[in-house]
C-alpha cells in the first residue's frame, strides 16, 4: 500500500484534502482578516505565470493596461440599479476617513463622516464607464480596449481559500464599441483567449459556451464561461465574458457622434478572470500527495536537491548541482527559458524532497556524491511519482542525458497533465438524459463523484426559468453554460415539456 505526502486523500474527504494541499504546498495561509488570505510566494508564483502569460495574450489582441481606484463613489453604482442589485449585499463601504483616540482606544471619530460613501471595489464597470463618457465623443475614438490587474472585494458569507474569499486578485477587461456586432464579436474573442489559455497554460480543459438568463452578470445582456470539471466532479466558473449592450452606456452616458453626424451609444463588453483559476488548478491536476503544477505555470519547472550530509564532499555535491542548474538553465522548454532551482537549505534531502512533492514542482532532481562520481543524477517526475509496485519513480539518468531530455520532459508533462484531465472531464460528462427523474438519480446523495449531465433546453425565461432553478436548487444544482460545441438540440427540454433549442450542462458547482 502506497503511504501518501498527505494524511487525507481525495476520497475520504475532497473538501479537507483541498486545504491540505493549500498549507502543506505553502500556497496560501489565513490573514486574519475573515474570508482574506496571505497568498505565499509558491502560491503567488503560480499566480504571477498565469498573470504574465494571459496578460501577452490579451495584449496580443490589442488591448492596453491601465488602473482604476480602489474607491468608487456611491453614486456612480445609483446610476445603474440592476448592477447595484447584484452586488448590494457583497459591497464592502468607507463611510468615514478618520480614527481618534477615546480612553487609549483607537475609535471612528463621527465628526469624519464622508460626504458620500465609498464602495470598495467590487468590479469596476461604473468607473470605468465614467471615463469612458469621457474619453468617447467620436466615432473615431474606438473602439477603445483596455485591461487592469487589481484587486476587488466581494464581502462572501462563506469563503474558501482561491476560491471564493472577500478579497482576490484578477483582471477585468473594458471595451466600447460602435456597434453591437463588433461588441459581440469582442465577446467571443475573449472567450476564446480564456478557453484556449486555460488549455494551453494551465492543462486545464473547459467547457466554453452562454450562461442561462438567470446567470449573467448583473446588467450584461449576454454572459459567456469556460466552465472546468473539478475532482469531485463539480463544476468551476473558471472565467466570463460579458456584453453589456448598451446598459451602462446609457447609465454613464457613454456617447459619440457616428459618422453621419448622429449621435449613438456606445455598445460595450467586460470579461475576467480571478485567483480562483488556481484554485481550478490545484483540485484538477492534485493527488493524494499534493499539488502537481503544470510546467507552464511552475515558478521553477526543476528543482535539483543536493544531498549534503555535513561531509566533505559537500562543496563537490552543491558545485556539481549548480552546474547541472546551469545546463538546464540554457534550454528552452514550452517557449520559454528552462526555470531551474537549487534547493541548498540545510535540511535533510528526503525532507526537502517531499517538501517538492507537495508543491508539485514538474521535475525534481536529486545529486549526492555517488552521482558525482558516476555523473549521474535521480530524476522524479511529478505527474508519475509512483512504480506499479508502489515504490516511488525515481529513475538514475545520466547527466548529460537529463540535460539533453529535459525540455521533452517539461513539454510531455503539460501534455499529459492535460490528457488525464481532458479524460476525466469526458467521462464525467453524461448526456442521453431524457427525464428528470435520472437527473435526482444521478446526483443522489452518496454518489461521490456524479459529474454533470447534458440535457435538451428549450431556454425558459421569466417565471418558467425561475421554476427550474428553484425544481435544481433543492438539489443543490445549478445550469452552467450552454456548451458551444454540443450536438444540435433534437428533442424536448426535459424541465418544460416544451420542443429544446440547445443542450445545457447541469452540475452541482463551486
């Protein structure tokens, strides 16, 4: 029997095995601050790759970046109640910009009341909508493409580290356009930046395609996601795209003369993603001894732990790794310079192993003096830490062949990081479902891993939409996103009786 990194496994708890990762990865800790999170350097290391890869794509499609206020005036939320709706129970508000001092206790001193409240951001459509009615008189000036890197805060009544905290990092697009066509076009664009970089970058296989009426984002009159399928067979938002129309155009007045001479609003679009993928990250690609980083997104893809012993041959063992680190700091693997560390910590080799282990960094390498003397070196691959017999995979490569393999290596690791994911989310998909009655079968309770189901959707709307998620709520169910590529609708919906239009993903979700 194989004894794992880890003192819970996935099956016996995923929701506790989840955390564990997250602390034993050091990836994140508890600030004190509920529902906030100190993101540590391995966990904001994986978040600095994705924020550097997707930033080039998004850049690549001619977008800019830029920065906002952390503050929004109140009123700027008024203009728009639909938008104010959605998020009123989520605003963190500065109502005052002073303490004092009251028997050696720090207090709000009343006499510091803000003329208007502050809403700590919690997205920023209506700030960026107030600049854009400025910057936007011509039809000349658009569209108009911009990006910011931030961080926004939604007061959740219950958090999860990655997540969902009060607090997470991300990135929010904004454009405007001069027509609705080339909105929606933006829409699709960036849909497709997000599907194909969670693919590519993070080995991470979503399902791409519109969300139902009764989730899109607050204001927007189409919402799109990559919805991804976690281990336990839930479904994750792992990223949206909005357009918005002409909602808060109108609400800003974001306006411009067309080239007739008239005047028109502008049609708009926003889209994102947050820390949350890395979270994405560690349920789909994680095992039973900890996180398994793709190498796309690894802060260091080979870690080399020189085994020093308090001995002579130390300086030999540590000169020899830097050298190997040296070598493999040369190649290029998945585009990019080869990130090679070594771990030099005075602690013993298997400590600083495991230790790697549970961070999943792609390759890890031990030297000691017998390698030196035989130019060898112990290479573990992360995404095949174990023979057949249980015993770990640690195979004797010499030097010069790791050097020469190892960028194959890192490539064959994202890849089949991404297969074995790419598989699980196929089979977990179950689709010939024709009554509801498989739907409470599937997702019975102890069922541990029940997937999704695809079902016809005649795309109910008003009171009749309202019905079917109250029928799924009681189920703990939600309608993720009509997939782009599913097969054409043939049938009935399975929740009106009425002739389907699309197929819909149901699932129970993060």
């Amino acid at each position: 029997m194989i004894k794992h990194a880890l003192p819970v496994t996935r099956a016996q708890d995923f929701a506790r095995w989840y955390q564990t990762v997250i602390a034993e990865a050091d990836m994140a800790e508890e600030s004190g601050v509920r529902g906030c999170m100190v993101i540590r350097p391995w966990g904001y290391g994986i978040w600095e790759r994705i924020q550097r890869l997707l930033d080039d794509r998004i850049k690549a499609t001619g977008h800019e970046n830029c920065y906002f206020p952390l503050f929004i005036p109140l009123s700027y939320f008024e203009k728009e109640a639909e938008h104010v709706e959605g998020f009123a129970k989520e605003m963190a508000v500065v109502t005052h910009h002073r303490l004092k001092s009251v028997d050696g206790k720090l207090v709000v001193d009343p006499d510091a009341k803000l003329e208007e409240p502050l809403i700590v951001r919690p997205t920023s459509e209506t700030v960026i909508g107030a600049a854009f009615s400025r910057w936007i008189q011509s039809w000349r000036d658009l569209p108009v493409l911009i990006n910011q890197w931030a961080n926004v805060v939604r007061w959740e009544m219950r958090t999860r580290m990655f997540l969902r905290t009060s607090e997470f990092l991300w990135q929010e697009g904004h454009t405007a356009h001069a027509t609705e066509a080339e909105a929606r076009e933006e829409t699709l664009k960036m849909l497709e930046v997000y599907r194909a970089f969670a693919e590519d970058c993070l080995a991470l296989p979503v399902v791409a395609g519109e969300k139902p009426e009764n989730e899109r984002f607050p204001g927007a009159v189409a919402t799109y996601s990559i919805e991804a399928m976690m281990q336990d067979g839930k479904a994750l938002q792992a990223g949206t795209s909005h357009f918005l129309g002409t909602t808060f155009s109108n609400a800003q007045n974001i306006r411009f003369q067309n080239a007739e001479g008239g005047h028109e609003l502008a049609q708009t679009t926003s889209w994102g993603v947050s820390t949350r993928m890395v979270g994405g990250v560690i349920m789909v690609h994680g095992d039973d001894d900890g996180l398994r980083v793709p190498p796309m997104i690894a802060p260091w893809q080979i870690v080399i732990v020189p085994m020093l012993r308090d001995a002579p041959e130390d300086a030999e063992v540590l000169a020899y790794a830097k050298a190997l680190q040296a070598d493999l700091a040369k190649l290029s693997a998945l585009g990019e310079p080869v990130r090679a560390l070594v771990d030099a910590k005075s602690a013993k080799a298997q400590v600083k192993r495991w230790g790697w282990v549970k961070k999943g960094a792609p390759i890890i390498v031990e030297v000691g003096a017998r390698d030196v003397a035989g130019g060898n070196a112990a290479v573990i691959r992360r995404d095949r830490l174990y023979q057949e017999s249980g015993k770990l995979a640690s195979a004797i490569m010499p030097r010069d062949e790791l050097v020469a393999e190892a960028a194959a290596m890192l490539e064959d690791i994202q890849t089949s990081l991404h297969a074995e994911a790419r598989a699980r989310l196929e089979a977990g998909i179950r689709r010939g479902v024709t009554e509801f009655a498989q739907i409470e079968a599937h997702f019975a309770e102890g069922e541990r891993y029940p997937g999704w189901v695809e079902v016809e959707w005649a795309k109910p709307t008003g009171a009749e939409l309202d019905a079917v998620v109250e029928r799924l709520k009681k189920l703990k169910l939600t309608v993720r996103n009509v997939p782009g590529d599913a097969a054409a609708a043939h049938g009935v919906c399975i929740f009106t009786g009425k002739p389907a239009v699309e197929r819909i993903l149901v699932a129970r979700a993060y």
